[in-house]
C-alpha cells in the first residue's frame, strides 16, 4: 500500500484496527520545550512525541502506544511509524468523546525499550488569545465549496494596520558567505539539449549538393566556468547534425544504430559579432550568443532556404541573426550590424525612444530573402523615459553575405507598426501600457502573411501591397479593396515550417534524448525527402506520423557526443575541458535522499538531468561531487543522464511497498522514478511521466481547464495521491485551470478533480493535517491551499457574471479527504475558502504552514505580515507586521521549487530569511518562527550569513534548497543546503549551512 515517507500511521482500538496514513506531523520545538506535549484545545487533543526525528535516525523500528482515558474507559492507540515517518503531534478529534481524564504515550524501540514516554493527568486546557487587532465589522469573504453541508464560516480578519510590530535584528549568531560556498565537481558534465520544440530537418553538411539527403539537426549548449573565479565564463552552442540513412528503411523490427563519430558532425563557433561594440565586452559577444538561450529555443524561430541554409532569429547577446551554412559547414553572420541597419528605419520623433521587438522577430524565407517580422507593439512610461517596442516588417537578401555593401542596400522596410509609415500595420498609435502583435509570418502563393495581413510581393520580394483580411482566400481586403485571393505556399499537402521541424513544435516524429533519438521505421520514411503528399497527408486533411504500408520496427540512433567532442579537443578544446570538473550546482529541484548520509537528489541544469550531490567530503575536500543518474544502456554501459522529463517544481519521496519512488511536478506534467527497492538503488533510471494518464472527473460538474505548471504532489488517505496545478494566460490556461486532483498511484487512469471553487486564481503552497475523530473512527485530512492574486483575464472568460467568484482578494482554500467505504478508496470534497486581510498596499497573497502541534495555520503574507489562524476554531489567534531597522516593511526572501516563503524543517521549525538591517545591506538573516500551543507568534533571529558582495543577497533568493540531516551521527542536527539563482547565470557552487539546526 502506497504511503508518503514522512507519514505512516497505524492505529488499533480494541475492538477493531483502522488503518490511518498520510499523517503530517512534526517535532516539537526545543525553544518550547516546557510547553505541554499533551494538550487539549477546544473540541481537540493533541499528543506530540519530543524529537521524533532524532528517535527515528536513531531506531530503525519504533512503536508507540497513546492511551486515552475518559467516562468510557480507555482506548489504547498503536502508532506504528516507517523509518522516514514525522509521526510527532497526533491530533484527535473529541466531540463525542466525552471529557478526557488523562492521556499518555510510550514510545519503544524494536527490543521493546522505552525511548520516550508522557503523561498528562489531568489533561491541560490551552485557549487561544483573541488576536489583538481583530475589527469588529471586518469578516472575510467566503468562497462556498461545492460539496459543503456546513454553514459558511464566519471568520473575523485583523486590521494589518493595527498589528505589532517586530523589528528583525541581525542574529547573534553570524557566518561568512565565502564559508559557505563550495565548488561542485562532476565526474561527468555533458551538453545539455537546449530546444524540444525545435529539431530541423535541412540539407547534409556531408552532402549539400545532394538535395536527396537529409540530416537532423539538434541544439546543445555547454557553460564553461571560470576554475579561478568559480564563475561562468561563456555559453558554447553548436548544432549536432545527424544525417538520416535511407538503408534504416529497410528490414522489419527494432534495431539499434550506433554511429560512428565520423557519421555525425558537431558545428560550433567561437567567432565574435562583428559589430557588437559593448561596454562589457569591447570585441563583441559571440556571433551565437552569450545568453543562456539555446538555438531556435525559446522566442527564436528558424527556417530554411533552398540551399538547405537555416536561419535562426534572436539570437540574444550574439549577431542578433545567424545561419548555418552546410555548403560551407560553418556559420555565418551578416556582413552589417544587423540591428543597428533595422534601427535607420525606425520614426524618431524626439518623444517616444523606438527599439524593434528583437525579443520575438520571427522569420520566413521566400523569394530568394528572409523576411523579418517583428511581433510587438507596445508602450511604457518609465523614470528612464518613455519607450516604444515597434512592431514591422523588414527584408534582408539571401545572397551577398560576403559583401558588406551590395547586402546593406538591399535591406528594405515593407510594413510598420506606426502610422504615416509607407505601409502601416495599424491606423493609430498603440494605448501606453498595452500591447498588440502581428503573429508568425508564413509564405503564401503572393508573397507572405501574418495574422490579419497578408503582404504581397513581387517575384523579386518587393513590396507590391499590405492588406488586411479575414481570410487569405478572400477577394477583398478588408477596407472593400479587390484583391486576387491566395493561399498558403505549401510542401506536398505540409506548411513548410511544420515539414522542417521534427521538435514539440513541428511534426512530431521522434523522441529524443541527451545523444540518442528513436523513431519507428515507417516515420523515417515521411522525414526523408520525396516523400509525396498522399504519404504525409491522409484522406482526413490530419498529417501523418506513419508512413502506409510502411516498414515495421522501431530505430534508436545513438551518437557519442562525449566522445566526438574528446576526439576532435584541438577543435574543441575549451568545450572539451568543460566536460568534467567544476559544473553547475543545483539550480532547479534539490532533494536529500532518505537512508543515505550526505546525499541529495538534484537538477542542475536546464535539461532537467538528475544528479546525485554528495556532501560527504566537504570537510576533506572543500568539494561537493556530483554524478548523474543514468537511463538504461546496452550491456555494462551506462545509458544516457535520466531527465526529469519536465521543468521541476516540486519533488516528493513516495513509497510503494517495498519501493522507493521519486515524484516531480513541474512545467507541462507529473513524472516518477523507482529509485530503490528493498532499500537497494536501481542500476539505472526510468523516469516516467504519468499525466497523460490520469482521466479527470469533475466532482463538482466543472472541468478543469488546461493546466501548464503542475506544482504539487501530496500523499493523502489510503494511499491516493493530490496534485494541484494551474494554467497560463495564452497557453491554453482558463478559469478552471487550477484545481485539486486526487488519483490512485497504483491504477493510473481515472481520477477525481474539483476546480469551481478555486476558479480564477493560482494555487500555492498546500499543506495539510490528519485529524482522527476518537468517537467513531472516522479519519480526515484537512488540506489548505494559499491562492495569488485572482487573474483578471480568466474573468472574463466566464460569460455568466453569476458564476465569476464575488470577491477577488488572495484566499486560502480549505479541501477535505475522508476514507472511503473501503480501505483502498479515498473520497474528496471542497469546503470553502476565505479572504485574507488586506493591505493598503499589493502583496496580500500568502504563503502557508503549519505550527508544530498541528492547531494553527501560519499565515506569511507577501506584505510582510504573519497570523496564527486556529483551524479548528476557523478564527486568527495572533498576528505581527515584519519590519527591518530602518522601520520599513520587509518582505521574505522567496525559496524556489517548490516556491515558498516559509521554510519548513523536517522536526517542524519554521524558518524565513530576511535582507539584513536595511533593504541595502549585503547581509541575509534566518529568523525562527515560534508558535506557542496558544498560538503566539515569536520571531526570533537564528542566524545571519554576512560579507556578502555588495547587492548580492539577490543571490539567496528564489534559489533551492534542502535540509539534510547527519545521518552518520543520527543527532537530530540539520545542514542548510541552498542552490544557484537561475537568473544569476550559471552557478558552479553551492551553499552549505552547517548545523542550521544544531544537534
């Protein structure tokens, strides 16, 4: 039976056994020590068993037996936690119950010796103080959930502005950044796949004469760092070229192809810009880039022409446009400074400062030029000045890439974004603050089209008109014109750019990976030039992925990167270095790993590659190793790094009987690995996307919408796991993206959703708490998520004003699962949700957590303000207003993946981070976060990490991290382990935080 790590609870009565799992609980606090460990509040009793944490690294098996004594005699409570259980602060539910008389817990280990033990006679009663800025006639909105049976709460908010104010000081106790950085060191740092939406399909550097030959074209790039500096130094990208065989078509079934380094080709470039004169760098940048952007990633687009030259657009902090040249097999940049000769075109009028998107300038190439449309037009008003980001279109040839001269005057401007220009897009000036696009270009029979224009060209690509209309057929524009109706140029039955493109974006067609990509035979036959119409396209219009009749069998190409780039060092020789030694530390997932000492699960780099991160030889050394974890190979050979399969935001250690699994949600999907089983690590990994297998059914009668970023996975009852996700404005996000899922990790397939009442906002942080109702048996879990600000523009797709949410202020929403009428089935419902206080200024979002006896909700909202609320109660016990020494409000640091302001320890100490005395200072402080059983806040300050270079605190912020317990000592001691900013570039150091909790 599947159950979280951190919770397993097993609970006998007399009479009958009732199996409870997922408890979320947590240690009680040192710094509280002399509060009572058994307790009731209100209508609820709490036992909690002292460092539970240390006890468990200290006892493989533990046994716990809680006794409970009132009118009706007593009830003996077995709790029988895993290795990895946080079984701390058990709370019950008393209503029925009666009066309890005297409580106690005995904690043996497997010898049957008591290791802990408490008694309370009678049982204390702890209540709640009124929080001291509670207003009268200030209630919280309440969001009805759909399935509640209850009233609606009534829930009395504080006025912020009457909160205590607690100045954060420095902490006593300081430590050096220097002395907490360190390098990391990899065995191996491969090349990272730096586009799935783009794989082009173009013309042989082996064979570029041939226009019956193909090859595969896939972006890569590599930091080289600074050994010295411990700094990035440079982005190297290059393109691997993989030419396609006809002879792969021949014979049936699987095979693997393994290419020889001589069959598969590696183009880069070190060359600079030409003409990029920047103050940082006098000699240019390189012609491919600085920025961490890939090729044809992202914003670029890219197209060919008939010669097979690909040109990719935006290339940021490099030549601005490039393309790679198979005639020549290098690449080529042109022969002027391209922006700078877009730039002579732009309207200067002295008001508005114009620059082209070169953000998003997406290409199209068509009569013997590359057409250039620049996509946005926008307006904003800074203390800088004011700034126009113009929308147009602009031409450059084809040829003449060696002649500075003949190309400079063939440039031509043939649209733009303002009026009075020749051809304008729009008739008036764009509205400051907003924005409209022209779309992607694609080639018609008459020259090109974009969104509602079409602009016609003559055969020789001058302008001949610019005309809107509501379809390309059409035989009148818009404005009455007549004009000759035209269609899309297209590739036997295919748009052209779908055809070259076999990545995300295009055709579909292969599967790739780090070094290897596979393909079923009878797709490499529609890849392969004179493939006909009636073989790319069926009777249905739809594009195929298989070719009729074609052969049977799937293809896996594997091709060395590794040992190509080694094979050729004195052409690659700073990339060559870069393939071991200092790499990137732990940028977006960090995990440590149970069982193991001073070991960790981490993504580095942004091709998501799992790496293991051993502290072990951090005092010996001075050095963090990483190694990553591979897929499967063929024999002893080790397969390539095992990826994510998504962009993590969150990770979670889920066991499955005797196995250990690793579950990631993150950007586009939930993915899981087998890590161990019977405590034995796999010899290689599989990770494993499961999305795509979950069938949604709305409990609520409202689907939910299409989600983008899935941001959690929690273990719930019986087994069943939650996820909650949310969507994206113009990525296929609506109203009801964000919602609750629950599903069943043993049978993937249906699963249960609620999404009505969280429509219209993000969900963030959830936390939850089992509660177990001593009279009947019952077992519920309580889950509460923070929301963000609502998004307006989901609003107003809900046509029925009726059904928009009445209030938009940030919520937190409260979500319940109950066992259901079997010990495998799990029940969901939604029960309702309230505003938080508000603030006269932004920021009242929150972030969530739960104290440690499991009784009140901490509050943190992004004002800088911090509440109690008793979730039992449904009322705001305390609250504080954080403040720095100058008096201003400060706001928490942000801790990314899963993004958090509140930093939750494994024994249940709550920590957050603040710049130091002043928003200028270079010093960050961790303050604790005390909540008393009666709900009173402390902030405490617990440690100060100073001699930070000046503004660099930025570098502690929004970066991830992890608590690693010493499990060699088994003290209860935890180091802080935090990662890389990934807006600070490349990082190839990570932060380490010793004893942060002390033993």
């Amino acid at each position: 039976m599947p159950k979280c790590l951190s919770t397993m609870v097993l609970v006998h009565f007399r009479l009958k056994t009732l199996i409870l799992l997922a408890w979320f609980l947590t240690v009680s606090l040192p710094s509280i020590a002399a509060e009572p460990s058994i307790f009731r509040n209100g209508n609820e009793l709490v036992v909690r068993i002292e460092s539970l944490d240390r006890l468990m690294q200290q006892n493989k098996q533990l046994q716990a037996v809680i006794y409970l004594e009132g009118k009706k005699g007593i009830k003996e409570i077995s709790i029988s936690p895993t290795n990895f259980s946080m079984v701390d602060s058990s709370v019950f539910d008393m209503t029925g119950f009666g009066e309890c008389t005297e409580a106690s817990i005995e904690v043996r280990d497997a010898n049957g010796k008591i290791v802990h033990s408490a008694r309370a006679k009678p049982v204390p009663e702890i209540r709640s103080e009124t929080h001291p800025a509670l207003a009268m006639d200030n209630w919280a909105a309440i969001e009805q959930g759909s399935a509640s049976n209850l009233p609606n709460p009534r829930i009395q908010l504080p006025e912020v502005s009457r909160l205590n104010k607690v100045i954060i000081k420095d902490a006593l106790r300081t430590i050096k950044a220097a002395d907490i950085t360190f390098p990391v060191i990899a065995d191996s740092d491969v090349p990272i796949l730096s586009s799935v939406n783009g794989v082009i399909l173009s013309r042989q550097s082996f064979a570029p004469d041939d226009p019956s030959k193909c090859s595969l074209y896939f972006s890569y790039r590599k930091g080289i760092f600074d050994d010295t500096t411990r700094t990035l130094k440079s982005y190297r990208k290059f393109l691997v070229e993989v030419p396609l065989d006809r002879s792969w078509l021949k014979g049936n079934g699987d095979e693997i192809v393994n290419l020889p380094l001589n069959r598969f080709a590696i183009h880069t470039s070190d060359e600079l810009e030409k003409y990029g004169k920047r103050w940082n760098a006098p000699k240019g940048y390189p012609m491919l880039g600085e920025s961490s952007t890939g090729l044809f990633q992202g914003g670029q687009s890219a197209d060919t022409d008939d010669l097979g030259r690909i040109y990719i657009s935006n290339v940021a902090d490099g030549a601005g446009l490039i393309r790679f040249n198979p005639q020549l097999r290098r690449f080529e940049q042109p022969p002027v400074n391209f922006s700078e000769e877009c730039r002579k075109f732009l309207l200067i009028d002295g008001k508005w400062k114009r620059s082209w998107d070169t953000d998003l300038a997406q290409i199209v190439c068509t009569r013997g030029r590359i057409y250039i449309v620049f996509d946005r037009n926008s307006r904003v008003r800074t203390v800088n000045g004011d700034f126009e980001t113009c929308s147009g279109v602009i031409s450059i040839p084809q040829d003449n890439w060696e002649n500075e001269q003949a190309f400079r005057n063939d440039i031509r401007l043939h649209a733009a974004s303002w009026p009075g220009a020749k051809n304008p897009l729009f008739p008036d000036e764009v509205v400051t603050g907003s924005t409209r696009r022209t779309g992607p270009p694609i080639p018609t029979l008459h020259g090109i089209a974009f969104s509602s224009w079409r602009l016609d060209l003559d055969e020789r690509g001058n302008t001949q008109r610019l005309a809107m209309v509501k379809n390309l057929g059409d035989s009148f524009a818009i404005d009455g014109t007549p004009i000759a109706p035209t269609k899309m140029t297209m590739l036997n039955g295919m748009p052209r750019q779908k055809y070259i493109n076999l990545g995300s974006a295009g055709r579909p067609l292969i599967n790739f990976e780090y070094g290897q990509f596979s393909m079923p035979r009878a797709a490499l036959g529609l890849a392969l030039p004179g493939a006909t119409m009636e073989q790319l396209v069926g009777n249905d219009g739809r594009y195929r992925k298989l070719m009729p009749e074609g052969p049977t069998g799937n293809l896996t190409i594997k091709f060395d990167i590794q040992g190509k780039i080694i094979s050729e060092r004195t052409k690659f020789s700073s990339l060559a270095n870069s393939l071991s030694g200092l790499a990137q530390g732990p940028t977006y997932a960090l995990i440590a790993i149970p069982d193991e000492p001073h070991q960790a699960i981490a993504s580095c780099e942004y091709g998501y590659y799992a790496s293991k991160v051993d502290f072990s030889k951090l005092h010996k050394d001075g050095k963090v190793y990483r190694s990553y974890l591979h897929g499967p190979g063929e024999g002893q050979t080790k397969g390539p790094p095992c990826a994510f399969q998504l962009g993590p935001y969150n990770t979670k250690w889920i066991e499955d009987g005797k196995s250990l699994w690793l579950y990631a949600t993150g950007y586009t999907g939930i993915s899981r690995m087998k890590y161990s089983e019977n405590g034995t690590p796999m010899a290689n990994y599989i990770m494993e996307p499961i999305h795509n297998k979950l069938l949604p059914m709305p409990l609520d009668g409202q689907p939910r919408s299409g989600v983008k970023d899935f941001l959690h996975v929690e273990p719930t009852l019986n087994g069943w796991l939650m996820n909650i996700g949310r969507g994206r404005v113009g990525r296929g996000g609506g109203p009801y993206s964000s919602a609750i899922e629950l599903f069943n990790p043993l049978k993937l397939g249906e699963s249960y959703t609620l999404a009505r009442m969280t429509r219209c906002y993000g969900l963030y942080t959830p936390v939850s708490r089992n509660v177990l109702t001593a009279s009947d048996e019952s077992h519920r879990q309580e889950t509460f998520v923070a929301s963000g600000e609502i998004r307006t523009e989901y609003l107003e797709n809900i046509s029925d004003p009726m059904q928009r949410p009445k209030d938009h202020q940030p919520k937190v929403f409260v979500f319940e699962c109950r066992n259901g009428e079997n010990s495998t089935s799990c029940k969901l419902a939604d029960l309702y949700g309230f505003s938080m206080p508000k603030n006269d200024g932004k920021g009242n979002a929150a972030n969530l957590a739960f104290s440690p006896c499991r009784q009140y909700l901490v509050i943190l909202q992004e004002n800088g303000t911090i509440h109690t609320f008793n979730v039992g109660q449904r009322r705001f016990v305390d609250g504080l207003q954080l403040k720095n020494m100058e008096g201003k409000t400060t706001q928490p640091l942000e801790f990314s993946r899963p993004s958090t302001m509140i930093l939750s320890a494994p024994n249940g100490r709550l920590f957050i981070a603040t710049r130091g005395s002043s928003e200028n200072s270079p010093n960050v402080t961790f303050s604790e976060i005390i909540v008393s059983v009666a709900g009173k806040i402390k902030i405490l300050p617990h440690l100060s990490v100073v001699e930070m270079s000046a503004g660099r605190a930025h570098d502690l912020h929004d970066v991830v991290k992890c608590f690693l317990p010493d499990l060699a000592k088994k003290d209860g001691s935890y180091d802080l382990i935090l990662g890389a900013n990934p807006d600070n570039g490349g990082q190839p150091v990570v932060r380490v935080i010793e004893d942060f909790i002390k033993p």
